[in-house]
C-alpha cells in the first residue's frame, strides 16, 4: 500500500531574523524541517509515511495540494500580521489546501495564521511573551477529541508566544484555553485543527532560543514533556495517515 503523504510547511523565520546557527550542535539542530519527522521516528510511526518538507522563509517552493495528504504548518519568529509577501503565498497555497478537504494541523504561527485566514483576530498577550512549559485547560470537546486522545484533562506543552488569538473564529470549536487565551486549541471544521503550543519541539531547542536572546532568564522555564509530542501521532492517525 502506497505511503500517505505528510507536509511540513516552515515558516520559522527569513534568514535576517532567524539563524539556525547556534542550535547546530543539537539533536534537533535549529532546522525545524526535522523537527517533526524526528518525533515522528522516536514514536514509530515514521516509516509509515512519506514525509516532506519544504520552507516558505527560505524561497521552497509548495506542492501541487493534490500531491499531498495531510499538512502541517509550523510556529514562526514573524508576526502573522506583517502580511509580508511569503505569508500572503502560504495563505494562498493554504485557500487551495482548504478546498480540498484534506487535514491540516497548525502549530503556534501556523495557528494563528488558519485562525487569522477564518476571521480571527490575532494580537499581543496583555502579560507579554508566554515563555514556558506549562499546562492547558482542555473544554469538554477537548476532552473527547482525537487529537487529545490519552492525554489527561491538564495536559502540559511548551510555549514560545507573544502574540495570541483573541477569540476563536465564529463556528470554530474550543478544545483548550489557559486564563488568558480563551482559544488555545480551536477545531475549525473541514478537517483543520490549530494549536498555540508546540509538541515538536524538544525543551532543549525551546531553552536555546532564550539563552541566544535579550532575555535568557526565560529558558529556565522549559522542563522535559515526553509525552507532548504523542499529539502529533494522534494529529496522523486522526488523518488517516496510520495503517493501525
């Protein structure tokens, strides 16, 4: 049986504001193409899959959609209001993705941009940077949906955000909120799903990112969630991806 076919879509940063330099010598490296391919490996279900990989900040050219099954849309050092000409040819690319019906899953950046495209606002957080590994509040659908399947009602992810979706687009439904944001995790209909926090990244690559920047207090934030990255094993399955 052919192997489904899984794209990542980077979006991290152009060149003159993101180097990947100063992760190089961790595992992850500071190229998020990886990323989720790595733990798709750690958690056995990598070889299940064609996974591919390609980056809007750094000129990669997209896929036919038809050429893909499932999609995933990755967090990102820009602002998704700069509506900078790389965003405006994702959004485009991401208008067709949604004709076809097809999932897709959107991480931090990748979030609020799907929620920003379904008439959301996207704008900075009242107490400024969320920078921590930290615990969500999951609504009853979050409760029963199967991109949480296994995990308990206060599950712990790691965040990196200044900016947030202030409400959930109108007929989107809330899986998860903290006391600040009241649309953590929203399920969009039509097969597309959107997260504020990051189960792809290791604590490690989320610590680096703070050490390198003006505030390096904020890595002592992060600890070791081994069980996060089990969303994106339930995001696959949920797309028909697995042959379990």
């Amino acid at each position: 049986m052919m192997k489904k076919r899984l794209l990542y879509i980077s979006m991290t940063g152009t060149p003159d504001i993101y180097d990947p330099a100063p992760y190089a010598d961790l595992q992850d490296t500071g190229d998020d193409r990886f990323w989720v391919a790595n733990r798709l490996q750690e958690l056995g279900v990598l070889d299940q899959l064609h996974y591919q990989a390609a980056s809007v900040t750094l000129g990669d050219d997209l896929p036919d959609p038809d050429e893909i099954d499932a999609v995933i849309v990755g967090g990102s050092f820009h602002s998704v209001n700069e509506n900078q000409p790389w965003q405006q040819t994702l959004k485009s690319w991401l208008a067709r993705w949604r004709e076809t019906g097809r999932p897709a899953l959107g991480i931090c950046g990748g979030h609020q941009t799907m929620c920003l495209m379904a008439g959301a606002v996207v704008a900075l957080r009242a107490s400024g940077v969320k920078s921590t590994s930290a615990s969500i509040d999951l609504t009853g659908s979050g409760k029963t949906h199967p991109l949480f399947e296994g995990f308990e009602d206060n599950p712990e992810f790691h965040f990196g955000n200044n900016e947030h979706v202030l409400e959930a687009p109108d007929g989107a439904v809330v899986l998860a909120r903290d006391g600040e944001s009241s649309a953590l995790a929203v399920d969009l209909g039509g097969n597309w799903l959107s997260i504020q926090f990051h189960p792809e990244v290791s604590h490690i690559n989320m610590m680096r990112s703070w050490e390198i920047s003006d505030t390096p207090q904020y890595a002592q934030n992060y600890r070791p969630l081994p069980d996060a990255p089990r969303m994106l094993v339930n995001f696959v399955r949920y797309a028909g991806m697995l042959s379990d």
